[in-house]
C-alpha cells in the first residue's frame, strides 16, 4: 500500500497511532464507511399505523394536559432506525397532535418550519402571526420558520392532525430557536376566517396585482392553507386529463410557483383503484400519509398495506412506490428543496 510506510511490527507506529489518538486526530487510511458508492440511511422503511396513532393519542389526550412547558400533545413518530431519536426520517419530525375539546395550545414560534396535515377531523383552527386557519380533513396548514403558532379547538369534538417539522435539519445545523408568545386575547372565535387564504387563495394562476413587490417577500408561501377541495379537484381533473393510472400535485407558493417552505416540499399523490404507480427512489427522504384509500406501499425492500391515517417514512434512494387496492390518497412531505437548493437532488425511475 502506498500509504504504508512502515510495517505494522515496527512500534514506531503504535507509538505515532496512540499520539494521533492523544491530539484528538485520526487518521483518514483507518477509516472506512465515509465514501459509499450510494446513500447509506439510517433511517429505515417504516410504517406507523393509523389504529395505534389515534388510539395512543386519545389516551394521551385523557391523561395529560396540555400547559406552558409542555406547549404541545404530540406523539413523535420514532423511526427505529434512528437510534431513540424521536424522528421520522433523518431529516423530519413526524408526530399526532392531540387537542381535546376546548383546548388551546399556547403561541409560540421556532426557527424549525412546521406544517400540519389533517388525516380527519374538523373545528380547530391555529392562528399563524394573527392570522386564524380553520382545519378540516385533507387540509394542509403551514407554520413557517418564526412565525407566532397557537391552536385553537372551540368544538365539542377531540381533534387529531399530523405535524411535520423540518427539526432535525435545523438542529443539524445548529440554528434551533425558540421563544413562548403572548396568547390571543378574546378567546376561540366562532368563525375564524383566513386573511392570507382570502388574498392568495382566490383560484388557479391567480395573484394579487398592484399590491407591490414588496408585499410579501418571506421565504415561505403567503398562502398558508391548502384546502382538501383545491387539491381533489386538480388530482380528478389530472387523472381525467391524462388517462393515466396515477396524478401527482405540488403545493407551491402562489407567487413564486416555489414550494411552499424552503425546507419542505409537499406533495399529494392519487392512485387509481386496481393500478400501481410509477416506483421512483430520489436522494433525501420522504414521510407520507395516507388520507384515503387503501392499498400497499413499496419502500426499498419491503412492502407495507396501507389503510387511511397511516403514516410512512422513506429513506434516501429507497425504492417508493404505491399500490391502490381502492382509490389511494397520499399526502407527503419531503426534504427535497434542501438537496435542490445544495445541488445533491437525484432522481431515477427504478
Ligand atoms: C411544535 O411547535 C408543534 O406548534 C408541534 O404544534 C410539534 C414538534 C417538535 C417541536 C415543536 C406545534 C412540534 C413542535
């Protein structure tokens, strides 16, 4: 070897390994695994069912309180992977969210970026800097970096959702911040309207005009809630359009046609009753959400059934692929923009 100057018997290199060792260094001919031909994730396929979801969830909800420390009623989806993390993938926090009725959950903001996705359930609404979104099935929510988040639910039902966090990339990074809010005064509002859907949310390729550049310039969406009826109708009108077997959207920023958050990129995906879709592996992972519909899903080497609230994760360059026994409805958040943006995004059909 050319890098072996000396035999292994000779004690000169005992005595330079043990002072390597001594200067907090080492030497880069000892170590293997760095450089692997493709990605090598910790994060394994994994599937976390619907059933123990909301069941452990209501539990929690009967159990626990939800006060200032605590702030939120979260069960953190763990991917066993991970090593006891409380992380999805490793790149996302997954978790269920509980607010029983008449609950609130206190303002506060964090430099991670949240979203929530509603698998099912109605009448809460979290107020994002002031401005309150109602939720219901199939919404999607976003809380952006910094932004003041409290939820609400007035309703005399418990209310569940899926919270997905870009946490782990931004402890990676160093750069977490938090800091607790003043809570709104006033109380639940019995018809919380969104001001941001109302200005952003009018229709298909249509913006505000005359408002100013400067108007919104924030890395996020202005629009911070997508509703189920938008998403449905641009999956049918696809599906009709093509013919094919599967329609896939992005949600995207409506000004700058970006995804919505610069760390996330979500997506929703419908297959055909009886029909397969396309199985593709992409660099950076992926959790989903099964919001109608039921099936299998592909990932990597194992194959999971899928029925409505489940919840997946897939890890980088993992096969993904999903098989609809009844009309299936994905929801998915990935990593995506993050590898874009540092130029490490891969795609291929398997
Ligand atoms: C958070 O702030 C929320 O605001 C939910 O609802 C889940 C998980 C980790 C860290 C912060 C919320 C969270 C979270």
């Amino acid at each position: 070897m050319a890098t072996s100057r000396f035999t292994d018997q000779d004690g000169r290199l005992d005595e330079l390994y043990g002072d390597v060792a001594a200067a907090d260094l080492q030497p880069l001919w000892k170590l293997s695994g760095l450089l692997t031909p493709e990605p090598v994730p910790r994060t394994v396929p994994y599937r976390w069912r619907a059933e123990a979801l909301s069941t452990l969830a209501a539990r929690s909800g009967e159990l626990v309180g939800i006060d200032r420390g605590g702030d939120r009623r979260v069960l953190a989806c763990a991917n066993p992977g991970l090593g006891g993390a409380p992380y999805a993938t490793s790149t996302m926090w997954a978790g269920m969210q509980y607010l029983g009725a008449g609950e609130r959950a206190p303002a506060h903001r964090h430099t991670p970026a949240a979203l929530r996705f509603v698998l099912a359930g109605e009448g809460a609404w979290t107020l994002v800097d002031g401005d309150p979104l109602p939720m219901a099935t199939g919404d999607l929510v976003l809380t952006p970096s910094m932004t003041f988040h409290e939820h609400h639910n007035p309703g005399a039902e418990p209310m569940m959702w899926l919270d997905v966090l870009d946490l782990p990339v931004v402890a990676a990074l160093d750069a977490v911040f938090f800091e607790e809010g003043a809570d709104t005064q006033g109380g639940p509002r019995s018809d919380p309207d969104s001001a941001a859907e109302r200005l952003w949310g009018a229709g298909p390729g249509l913006v505000p005009g005359g408002l100013g550049k400067a108007r919104h310039e924030a890395a996020h969406s202005p629009l911070l809630v997508y509703r189920r009826a938008g998403t449905d109708k641009a999956l049918a009108a696809q599906l009709a359009a093509t013919g094919g077997t599967e329609a896939q959207i992005r949600y995207t920023n409506p000004q700058t046609g970006a995804d919505v958050m610069p760390t996330m990129r979500c997506e929703m995906r419908r297959v055909r009753a009886g029909s397969r879709s396309r199985t593709t592996r992409q660099t950076g992972s992926r959790v989903g959400a099964v919001l109608a519909g039921a099936g299998e899903v592909l990932i990597g080497d194992q194959r999971f059934a899928l029925a409505p609230g489940d919840v997946f994760a897939v890890p980088s360059w993992a096969p993904y692929g999903l098989a609809a026994e009844e009309h299936l409805d994905v929801f998915s958040v990935s990593d995506a923009p993050v590898l874009e943006a540092l130029g490490l995004y891969r795609e291929r059909e398997c």
